[in-house]
C-alpha cells in the first residue's frame, strides 16, 4: 500500500477539473468546481429514485427501485430522529442522507449483490488518495494484461457488448481481482461499485426504465471501459470531496439480512422509519442488476437468480411464489394476516379465478398472500426495534395483478395495527396506470406515502411545549430583534432584504434558495443587491435560525445547517461572502465552534438566558427530560394565552441577554458586504510533469532539475484574491478567457 501513496502524492490526478475554488472566510470552504453542472430536483417526487442521479454519492449507481433522497432529508430535518432504519435500504439512500445530516441510521438489504453496491456507496469516507491510488494501480494491471475471450461467455454478456468492450472489461475485473485482497474492505467495496457503474455506460443495448436490459434497442453513445472508469471516478472523487468537507465519520450500520426479523438491531433504537418495501406488483428485484451480476460470474442465466438473489427477498412477484410451489389455503392460515383474512380470501379467490383464462397462468393468488404474509412479520419486526414515539413512513404504491384491486395500504394499515401500533394514514403522491395507452388493465392506482405511529408521538405533552416555545422565539428573537437591525442595515445600504411573506418576485411566503446540486433551501433571511419586491436580485447573505431543546440533537442540527447553507454559498460564492446562523436553546461547544469554524457568523441565545427571560414574567420554563407531562400540558396552555404585555417584557429580556451578540453579529454582516479587494496574485505555471513510482526516484531526478533555466508547457493559473477582513479566494484556472471572465465577475 506504500508504493501506492507514494505514486499519488507525485502525482496530480489524471481528471483535472478545468477550474477550482477555494475561498477563506476566517476558515476554508471546501474546493468546488466553478462551472458545476446545475440540475433541478424535484422535491415532490418521493417515491422515485429519479432525481437521485443528480445528488452527490447517489449518483454513483442507479438503482431504480428506490426513492428520492431529497424527500429524506426533508422529513429528517422535520422529524429530528436520533436514529433512523431503513429495513429496505436498496443502495442506501436514506443512510446517505443520514450521513449527510449528523444522524445514526441502520438499514437492511436482503439481497446479496445490492448490499454490496450499498456498502459501496456508504465507504464514501476512505481516503481519496488512497482511492485514487488503487485505481491507478488497478488500471495499470489491466492495462498490461494478455486476455482472450473464454469460450463460455455467459450469452447476456455478448449481447451486451462488443468483443473488444468486453475484453477490456474482463481486463479491469480480473485487476480488481488481483489487487482486492490488498486494499480494505471498505476501499473494496468502492472500487467494486465503481466497476460496477461503468458496465451499462459501456455496453451498446439499451436498459429499461427500472433497470432490465434490452438487447435488441440500441444507444448512441456508448464509453470504452477505460475512459468511463476515468470518468466515475472523477465524478466519485469530487463526491468524497464534497461529503468530507463537513463529515468525515459515516453514522450508518448496513445489515445484509431480513427485514421479516431485523436481526442485529437493538430492541426500542429506532425513532423513524423511512423506507419503501417491495411493491405488489410482480416486479422481479431479482432481475434488475443481472448484467452486473452475470459480469462478476454469480450467475449464468435468469434460471440462476432464484438461489443466488430471489430466495432472500419479500415475496412481490409471481415467479418468486411459482418456483417455491406456495399454497394458497396454507398462506392464508398464517396467524400473521388473521386482520385481513376476511378481506384477503375473497380477493385471492377471485385471481385464482382469472389465472385460468390467462395465457400466462401467473400465480398472483398467492403472490398476493405470501406478500401479505411477509409485510405483517416486517410489522412484527419493527415493533421490537421501535421506540415508543416512533415515527414510520414508507412510500407503497397499491396493485391490480389481472385487474383485481388490491387495497395496499389499507392492508398494509391493518397490519400495522395488529402489530402494536396505534394508529395509520396515507398520503397520496400520485396517480399511476392512469396515462399509458398500452397499459394491462385499466384500473387507477396510486402512490403515496403510509405513516405509521403510534399515540405517544402524536399526544407528547414535551413535544407539543417545544414546538410552541420555539414558535414563540422565533417570532422574538428573528422578527422583534433581528429583522429590524438587519432590515436598517438593508435600507442603509440600498439592498434588498427578503424574509418570509408574500413577494411577488417568487411564489409562496418562503425564501427558498436552490444550491449548486439543484436543492432548494427553505431560509430565513436573504440580504439583495438590486432585489425588489418584483424582482429577484443577486444575494450577499444568508441567514438561517435553529431551535433546540437537548443538547443530544445539536451536533446533527449543526451539520445539517452546514449541509444547507455552503452548497449555497459555492454556488453565490462571488456574490455572498457573508452566510450566518441564529440559534436558541441547548448547544453543544462541538457544535457551535464547528460553525465558526465553517465561516458562520452565529448569534446564540443559551437555554439557560431563554429560563432568565420568563422568569420576568413569573413563568418557571427550567424543564428536563424527567419533567412529568402534567407540567408540561399546564406550561403549554400558559404559553398559549400569553398576553401582549408578557410578550414585550420577553422581547426586552432576550434582547438585552442578546446585546452583544446581535452587534457583533451585524458588525460581522457590515465588514463581509463593504470588504473590498486589497491585492490579486496570479501564478502563470509551465512546467514539465514527472511521474514516480518511489521516492528514491522523485529525490534522483530532483538533484538534475534546473530551476534556473525551467522549460515545459503552460500548466495552470493559480490565483489569489485577498480582501481588507481577512477573506481569501483561492482559484485554479486552465483558460485566459475564464479567468478574465472571473476577475470581471469580481468587480460586478
């Protein structure tokens, strides 16, 4: 592994990015490419894996039966879940997103070759050189390798490509085998992904939309092996980059197991549930990443699916039920669906029916029941590992095999109950089967989201009073002390200040911020110039406001507002040097100096000033997670029935607590918006690029250098941009034109 480390510290990466960014503003921001490609997600598109391929990490590897990680984030960030399971983790969306936010997560997957592509993801965390450094070491070893087709090449495989892509992909995938056994498991499991992505993009067939291949459609483009390795791990690099800015520790425990028992998690661990088990529709999960494994040799053909991948998995398809010969009277005399056994049979009956008339004769009869079968005992399973105020939510969608309605989520509901939880709703997200000409039947269906909770959560006295006293300061704190400084300081200085209301610049009350991923950001205040009530202008400053009761949560809030607010900031990273956070209640040093230490500017009111300011009004709010809930149901009527009077005595408390805070805060705001440039430096690099294998040679070389008489190539411009309050930009350009075109942006 030495000689490895060794190559790449010598060693500049072969894809360079054209331009790159690093700006200081008291602390580094991390390095970003200045001409990112910019995609729009779609928030509202929950129950699609779609969007995904737009995100960092997600996009490594697509695998279509997922759902969007946007619509995780957002519901961690509402819900404030210390730990998350996903008992259908897929290629790991909500542990990602987990990750992303500073919260613990488990997850399981059942089948084997998908977990691998999840653990894969979830290793974003090894050392990039490190990575960077296997890769060229396995390329090399290809690349120097005598192969010939073997005779018995699965028939899948020529298909999918041409003789010369498939021996330079048997060339990459006998490296990775040679040199595997020297890296660490989690460097293994990316690398594995990343020959794993590069199989459809250099294959000539086409692949269906959740993941089949078609042999007989053809694609225009089509990348050799080689390059479109290149190619991944230049988009993998920049994605490690980017997640270990503000993270370098991964919070998630993948479980390669069965979400019918969940074994491996705690009992009462999981206070949210995010997930999207199988659907009821016969759609074989066995089948969607066979090319892949067919390259890897663990199967041969579709008739080896069942023992390696289908064996494992929640019963949703009929070729699953066909080849384990189920019967339908014994599915139906399991205890675990007796709440929809009445239901059930009348439904089963009627597909057993229709299956005669069909030429398919697909057993959906008892697909349908060992599928119910199978939800009820994950139920089961997640009531053990559940805490008492756990939250579930899963995205379904429901079916009509042969045009016999199946009410999903009703059943799934039932099930639920059974289970030991108390209470079920569904939310829909969309209609299905309701557009498509060549559809099967012509029943409508849906999809939407099942939430399932138990009376705890939603009846929480301690909840209810948090949410109330952080209403209510939030409408001190940001709207009677902070919004009038900053909106004097706006007037001031002929900038525009956007806050929550109705602007006919944008649609809706929020002030809503896309970043340079295409997230749009929900934030407080946004700091104009040029801006008008009609018109967007171009931002300076952001500013974002947090409530915490306990300190346990504070180090998750802290990442997220990072995870928020500087993919913002790289993408205005000319225009809006200031970016600055409000926070009230309990948090941790940890957490606060991690901001500072980002380039926050932070106001922060202690929970212990909050407790001073009511006592001004007679009003004892020093509670704990030991405070009996009578206390809290009477603090909470109180709050409720505060008079105008009560709340001005607060305002003038947690103004004075705050004095100083809030000055230097728009000291802070002032020196970032009037700071001007004080010196610009740019390196013009030419040079001749030296490769080594060790030190012994770098040293050999270096002693016949002349550095007095250099020669080469022009290399790069680097650039430094230092500014009266002590911001820098540091940039790195490999054109004239767009490093003009920069300096010019910073005159704007």
């Amino acid at each position: 592994m030495t000689q490895r480390l060794l190559w790449l510290s010598l060693t500049e990466p072969q894809q360079q990015i054209s331009s790159r960014l690093l700006m200081t503003n008291s602390s580094q921001l991390p390095l970003f490419d200045v001409d990112a490609d910019l995609a729009k997600i779609v928030r509202e598109r929950a129950g699609t894996f779609t969007d995904n391929m737009k995100l960092p990490i997600h996009r490594w590897f697509r695998y279509s039966a997922g759902f969007s990680a946007a619509w995780v984030e957002q519901l961690i960030k509402e819900l404030e879940p210390q730990t998350i399971l996903d008992p259908f983790a897929g290629s790991g969306t909500a542990c990602i997103v987990a990750d992303q936010l500073g919260v613990s997560s488990y997850a399981v997957e059942a089948h084997p070759f998908v977990y691998r592509l999840a653990k894969g993801k979830l290793s974003w965390n090894v050392d990039i050189y490190d990575f960077l450094a296997a890769i060229i070491e396995i390329k090399n070893f290809a690349a120097n390798l005598k192969l010939k087709l073997p005779e018995n090449i699965p028939l899948l495989l020529n298909k999918c490509y041409t003789e010369e892509t498939l021996i330079n992909l048997l060339k990459i995938r006998q490296a990775y085998l040679e040199i595997a056994p020297t890296l660490s498991k989690d460097l293994q499991f990316l690398i594995f992904l990343a020959v794993c992505a590069i199989l459809r993009s250099s294959s000539y067939v086409g692949t269906a939309q959740w993941q089949y291949i078609l042999p007989n459609k053809r694609k225009v483009k089509i990348y050799e092996p080689f390059d479109a390795l290149d190619k991944q791990v230049s988009l993998m690099q920049e994605d490690m980059l980017y997640m270990q800015s503000f993270t370098r520790v991964s919070r998630a425990n993948l479980i390669q197991g069965d979400a019918r028992n969940l074994a491996g998690i705690p009992n009462n661990s999981i206070d949210l549930v995010i997930s999207s088990p199988p659907y009821a529709n016969n759609y074989d999960y066995a089948d969607a990443t066979r090319l892949e494994m067919t390259f890897w040799g663990e199967v041969n053909s579709w008739g080896d699916l069942h023992e390696t991948v289908r064996k494992f998995l929640i019963r949703s398809s009929s070729q699953h039920v066909s080849k384990e010969k189920l019967s339908l009277d014994t599915l139906i005399d399991e205890s675990v669906i007796e709440p929809i056994k009445d239901e059930l049979i009348p439904v089963c009956k009627e597909l057993e029916a229709v299956r005669g008339t069909k030429g398919g004769n697909k057993a959906y009869h008892t697909m349908i029941a060992a599928y119910f079968s199978d939800m009820a005992q994950v139920f089961h399973a997640l009531r053990r590992v559940a805490t008492d105020d756990c939250q579930i939510c899963i995205v379904v969608g429901d079916s009509a095999p042969y045009g016999v309605y199946v009410p999903v989520e009703k059943w799934l509901g039932k099930l639920a109950i059974a289970a030991g939880f108390d209470n079920w709703s569904f939310e829909q997200i969309r209609q299905r089967n309701v557009k498509w000409k060549n559809r099967k039947h012509d029943v409508p269906l849906h999809e939407g989201r099942l939430w399932i909770e138990s009376k705890i959560m939603a009846q929480s006295p301690s909840h209810k009073f948090g949410q109330a006293l952080g209403k209510l300061l939030e409408d001190i704190v940001l709207d009677d002390i902070l919004k009038p400084r900053l909106q004097q300081f706006a007037q001031t200085k002929n900038y525009y200040l956007d806050s929550q209301k109705a602007r006919p610049a944008r649609t809706g009350k929020k002030v809503t911020w896309e970043d340079k991923y295409g997230n749009k950001h929900d934030l407080d205040f946004v700091i104009e110039v040029d801006g008008t009530d009609e018109k967007l202008g171009r931002p300076v400053a952001f500013i974002e406001s947090a409530w915490r009761r306990y300190t346990k949560h504070s180090k998750n809030k802290a990442q997220e507002i990072q995870g928020a607010i500087l993919p913002i900031i790289e993408l205005h990273h000319l225009s809006a040097p200031f970016y600055g956070v409000v926070l009230a209640g309990d948090f941790t040093k940890p957490a606060l100096e991690q901001l500072k230490n980002n380039g926050f500017a932070v106001i922060y009111i202690p929970y212990k000033d909050v407790v001073s300011a009511f006592k001004t009004i007679d009003f004892d709010v020093a509670f704990d997670e030991d405070t009996p809930d009578d206390l809290y149901t009477t603090a909470s009527k109180r709050l409720a029935s505060l008079s105008s009077s009560d709340k001005e005595t607060l305002r003038q408390a947690l103004m004075q607590v705050s004095q100083k805070e809030v000055d230097i805060f728009m000291t802070t705001l002032r020196n970032s918006l009037e700071r001007y440039i004080t010196k610009i430096v740019i390196l013009p690099l030419f040079g001749v690029r030296y490769e080594f294998e060790s030190i012994d040679n770098a040293l050999m070389e270096l002693n016949t250098l002349n550095i007095d008489s250099p020669d080469g190539n022009f290399e790069r411009f680097e650039v430094i941009v230092d500014y009266n309050n002590n911001d820098t930009i540091r940039a790195t350009f490999q054109d004239k034109t767009v490093l003009a075109d920069f300096l010019r942006k910073l005159d704007s």
